[in-house]
C-alpha cells in the first residue's frame, strides 16, 4: 500500500486512437515525480485521468492506497498545459474564488489568495485584471490557484514552459516547499536538465505506455552505456578503447561511449600507455541522453 | 457551490462597461418617457380652442348664458363692435379680429363660411331667449319657464364601452411580452460566450478540478439570469417611480393581479433559455462558431414574440395561441399577455406553469448530461446528431 497516487494500466482510446495503452505512475507523499516523455505520449491525458477530466477505458487511480474519491480531487492542485484564468477577473479575486471553488471559507480564502499573490511575486498586483499581467505573471497566478488550497497532490503540466530564469527559480523553490509540506507533486517538462536538477524520482512515457521509473541516478545507472572521458596532460595521443566510439572533444581530451559493463581500470590503464592521463570520468549518460534512448528518438 | 459560480457570474458581468451602459439607458429611457409624455400634454391637447364674437346691442345676459354653453369647448372672449357700421362690423370679420359677429334681430353675421360648433352654441343660447320672452308673453310665472327649459335628461350607453384601464393593461403586456423576448436572447447570448470563454481559455480544465459540470451549469444559468432580473428590477422600478411621480398615467389595481405571472414567466424564460444557450455554447469552442450554432434557438423566440404582438390586440384565444402557450419556449411570451387580457382559463394557467417548470428540469438534466462530455471538447464544433447522442447517453469518442 502506497500513501500518495498510485496510477496503475491506464487505458484510453479517443476513436481510433490508442491515447493510453497501460500507464503507470506513482508519486508518494513528501516526493516530486518527473513525468517525461515526448509529445503525444499520454502525459497530458494521464494527467486529465486522475483529475477525473476524462474517463478511462481500464486501469486504476488510487489515493493513499485506496480508490480516488471525488472528495480525494478536491485536494488536487492543477496546473494546466494551456494556462486557463478568467481574462476579466481580478488577480486577488481569481485566487480567492478558486480557493472557494476548492472548499475554503470567505476569509480563508481571501487570506491565502493574499499570501499566494505574494509569495509568486504579485502582491501589488492583485487588484489589476488577469488580461493586463504579462504572459509570465499571468503563469504565476496559475501556480497560486493551483496552490491556494494546499493541495495534498500537485499536477503541474509543463509548469516551466515560458517562463524567465527568475519565475523558474521561484516556480521551483515552492515546488519543494510543497514537498516539504509532504505534499506528493508531479509535474511534466521537456526541460531535462530541470527536471534532473529538481526530481529525484522520474517516470518516463511513450506511446502511450510507461517505459521506465526509478530515481534518476537508478535511470541513468540502467542505460547499457557509458561515458568514458580522458583528460590528456598533453597532446592528444592516438587512442581509443576497443569497444568504444569517439564523441567530439575539445583539445586534450577524448571522449567515447563504451558499453556499460566495461571495466574503467582496465581502460584507463590502457589509455595510460599511449599518454600521460591528467584526469578521467566513467560516467552514465546524462537524463537527456537516456530519455533519449528509451523513446527511441 | 452553485452560490460561488453564480455570485462571481453577477461580479463580473455586472461591473463591465457595456452591462451599465446598457442598464443606464434603460432606466433613463424608462423615466424620460412618463416626463415627457406628461410635459407634451399640457402644451397641445388641454388647449382650447378661442374664437371671438363680436357683438353690437346685444344684451351683457347673452354673454354669460354662450359662456356658460361653451365652457371646456372653447375659450370665448366677446367684442363690442356696437359703435361700427355694417362695413367696420364686415372689416373686423375680414382681419380676423372676431370670427362672428351677433346683430340685433338676431342676426349671426359669418366672413366665409360658417363654424357650425359655434353657431350651435350661439343658437342654443338664441333658442332660450327666445322661449323666455314666449313664455312670458303667454303668461308663464318664472318657474314654469324654468321647468320649461330645464334640458331633458339624456343617458348615454357605449356598445363597446372604452375600459380606462385597457390602454395601460395593452401596454403592460407590451412590457412583458418584450421582456420575455429580448432578456432571454441578450442574457442567453451572455451566457454561451460566459461558456465558450472558458473553454477557449482553458479555465474550464480548473474548474472542472473542484466542480461538477452540472454545478457549473446550474450556478452560471443563475447567476445570469439573476442580472437579468436585477437589470428588469432596476429598469422597471425608474418606470414605475416616473409614473407614480408624473401622475401621467393611473395604474389600475387589475393591472397588479398579472405582474406576478409576467414575473414567473420571465423566471421560466430566463431558466430555460439560459440552459439552452449554455447547452450550445459547450458544442463550440470559439466565439465565431456562436452564431451558427445560436441560430435555432431564435426560431421559438420569434414564434412567441409575433404570435404574442398580435394577441395582445387581436384574438388571443385561437388556437395557435392557446398551442403556443402551452409550449415551454414560447409560454414565457404568451402567458401573461393572455393572463393580462383575461383570455385563459386558471387551469391553463396552471398546466402552463406546470410544463415551463418540467421543459427547464428536462433541459437542465438534458444539459448536464450533454456539457460532462462536450466542455473538455476543443476544435471542431460538436454536430446536432452528436448532440442527440449524448443527450441520449451516449459518450464521445
């Protein structure tokens, strides 16, 4: 039994199309889960079918070890892919209505929609309309409404998509506030390099099936290659591994891709014969790389 | 939670610029028209008509008895033309200085042509002085002549007697008949683009996270139709406080007993019709596709509004009226101009209201059942065979 969700073979077919073809999907409590994968390959849809959103052909949605209740939604904060906000309400208004929406009281509401508007950075802007904040602003607002209730599971689709560095730092920092509030949080991005910064778990998808979870290092660890890298005191020698394929380097350094069972002593012991090694790295492909390879892209 | 989605409906809508603007004229339109009315009146129809005569040796009794013929016809003022000779007498009736001038004899000298309300009023007068100087010439005391000339007593009947509170009732029906015609259209039409901006702008994804499509329905349906009655309330009440304050018009008290149905069916208009719209604006996904799709809602609305301008004069018991009337799309129309002009029986009524409440749950369910599948649907519009399937159950692929 799993405190948080706990997504299990999720099917759905829109017409003649298989959206979903078994997806799987955790995200305990206290944890922030990377749900990765190419376009059109169920993030979104998967997303939609925990949130109720849309019904699924087959498969399961469970909420602390038990099936999602309509009152278990309630306490799911959403973000969506394409922002949705009222063009014509008022920033302060909007984050309290959707705390009302959401089950607070009047003053409860209104207290943490003034809280919200100033921790994503607007607490002088609420009383401007939503349709006159700027793309990025209007990006924060979303991020308040979604959490205005603090939500037990946080549904972030490509959360970071246009945002500036400083709204990905704060969009990232109350992230993992949330975690720290044990909140289980989920969140999609084609920004890999991100997404291994601030997750240490990641679910990767494609074609509508799940194609691997695991801790990023456990990802990576998985990946039937790795990068062998040889920093050279001196000019570059003439050497490579027997098994491996040279990558572009800058000057005195070699850089190859050998299957992942290669000894690294046994390869830098030969590297050492050809030229007087300065420093080497053995290391797994990078999340980019080994999302890569499990797509088939 | 049906309060919250209506209560922000009634924010938002109500502060924007067009809403007020929309309201304000109204409500001046509904004072300025009573004001004005009062103010015409008394400038044009209460004036009476003068005429002058010009009289030469006739008695001061003359005067006062064509005064007392003439008063609230005309506005007499006499002429004494006693020292003109017959030419002066005929040149002040060429320079319209008198219209008529009384001679001796007695003789009723005219310019042209004869102004027959006067010469009868003159004549009536002529007519008395004459009995009188008969009658005691015959020997009559001054009470038989009295009793002599004491003016038979007429009673007068209408074959279609004018009701004074029948213009006033027409125009009350007006009202409501308009009413019921256009808040349904403009609120309506309020409604599908409340409906299609949230989906075109995704809000819908959110709020769907904490409501139920029916509950969101209900609670913009509401709220809409409660600003279209605060827009009527506003504008009805300028109305009613202009007429009371001007006096231009009496309100008959019958005219009371059918404001509460122009009301409820007002209600039941908004109710069904607001369902409708919000129903078709959640088989679209862009404001373009809105007039479309709007188009077969104006068909009953336009049935019930012509049908309902010609019974409000005409015969408001045949049988299409009486059809229509019981029909949920055109009752908010017909009811209570029928209501108004006492063309329907109280059974009616009561099945009327009956099946305007049963058309809005029907549509209601019917909706909420249809907006669960059609609020998350993006691009191409839904068909009305798609529409059909799901209101009969079925799902979208």
């Amino acid at each position: 039994m799993t405190d948080g969700l706990r997504v299990t073979g999720l099917h759905k077919r829109f017409g003649d199309i298989e959206a979903l073809r078994g997806i799987d999907l955790e995200v305990p409590r206290g944890q922030l889960v990377g749900f990765l994968g190419p376009n059109g390959a169920g993030k979104t849809t998967t997303m939609r079918g925990v949130l109720g959103l849309v019904a699924m052909d087959a498969g399961k949605v469970s909420w602390d070890g038990r099936p999602m209740t309509e009152d278990d939604r309630h306490h799911i904060g959403y973000m969506p892919q394409e922002r949705g906000l009222y063009p014509r309400m008022m920033v302060h208004e909007h984050i309290a209505y959707m705390g009302r929406l959401a089950g607070l009281d009047r003053a409860a509401a209104d207290k943490r929609a003034h809280q919200w508007a100033e921790r994503v950075g607007l607490a002088d802007r609420g009383g401007d309309l939503i349709q006159e904040l700027s793309t990025g602003n209007q990006q924060r607002v979303q991020l308040a409404v979604a959490l205005v209730h603090e939500p037990a599971l946080l549904i972030l689709d490509e959360p970071f998509a246009g945002l500036d560095p400083v709204a990905v730092a704060t969009l990232s920092e109350v992230m993992e506030e949330q975690v720290a509030r044990n909140a289980s949080v989920v969140f999609s991005s084609h920004q890999l390099e991100l997404v291994q910064d601030l997750a240490e778990h990641v679910t990767i998808v494609a074609a509508g099936e799940t194609q691997a979870t695991g801790t990023v290092t456990e990802l990576r660890g998985r990946s039937p290659v790795r990068h062998f890298e040889v920093h050279w005191a001196a000019e570059t020698p003439d050497w490579s591994p027997p098994n491996g394929s040279r990558r572009d380097a800058p000057p005195r350094t070699s850089r190859f891709v050998v299957p992942a069972d290669t000894d690294a002593a046994v390869l830098i012991a030969d590297a050492a014969t050809y030229g007087d090694v300065a420093a080497v790295s053995f290391e797994p492909p990078g999340l980019d790389e080994v999302f890569l390879e499990l797509v088939g892209q | 939670m049906v309060k919250e989605v209506a209560w922000r409906e009634i924010r938002t809508r109500a502060r924007t610029k067009s809403f007020k603007w929309i309201t304000g004229i109204l409500v001046a339109a509904a004072v300025a028209g009573p004001v004005i009315a009062t103010l015409v009146p008394d400038n044009v129809t209460e004036e009476l008509r003068e005429v002058t005569i010009g009289l030469v040796g006739v008695d001061q009794g003359v005067e006062d008895q064509i005064l007392a013929f003439t008063k609230g016809g005309l506005d007499v003022t006499f002429q004494d033309l006693s020292g003109l000779s017959s030419a002066g007498v005929e040149q002040a009736l060429s320079d319209d200085d008198v219209d008529l001038v009384l001679e001796p004899g007695p003789t009723l000298v005219w310019d042209r042509a004869k102004d027959y309300e006067v010469a009868a009023a003159v004549y009536a007068v002529l007519q008395q002085q004459e009995l009188l100087v008969k009658g005691r010439a015959l020997g009559l005391d001054q009470g038989d002549i009295t009793e002599l000339l004491t003016p038979a007593a007429v009673e007068e009947r209408f074959a279609n007697e004018a009701d004074a509170s029948e213009g006033v009732t027409i125009f009350v029906s007006f009202l409501g008949l308009m009413a019921a015609f256009m808040l349904p259209q403009i609120f309506g039409q309020l409604t599908l683009m409340s409906v299609v901006e949230e989906k075109s702008t995704r809000v819908i994804e959110v709020l769907l996270n904490h409501l139920r499509p029916r509950t969101l329905l209900m609670g913009k349906v509401l709220g809409v139709g409660a600003l279209a009655v605060l827009q009527l309330v506003v504008v009805v009440s300028g109305l009613t406080a202009a007429l009371m304050l001007t006096d231009f018009v009496e309100i008959p008290p019958s005219v009371w007993r059918f404001v509460p149905v122009i009301l409820v069916s007002i209600l039941g208009g908004l109710a069904i019709y607001n369902t409708l719209f919000a129903l078709l604006g959640s088989l679209i996904s862009r404001q373009e596709d809105a007039s479309q799709v709007m188009m077969p809602v104006f068909i009953p609305l336009m049935a019930g509004f012509f049908v309902g301008q010609v019974a409000i004069t005409g015969n408001a018991e045949s049988v299409l009226v009486r059809a229509l009337t019981l029909f949920p799309l055109t009752a908010p129309m017909l009811l209570p101009l029928r209501v108004a002009r006492d063309a329907i029986a109280p059974w009616e009524v009561a099945l009327t209201l009956t099946l305007l409440a049963f058309g809005v749950w029907l549509l209601v369910r019917i909706a909420g059942r249809v907006y669960e599948f059609t609020l998350l649907h993006t691009g191409s519009r839904i068909g009305w065979g798609q529409l059909v399937r799901l209101s009969r159950g079925a799902t979208l692929d």
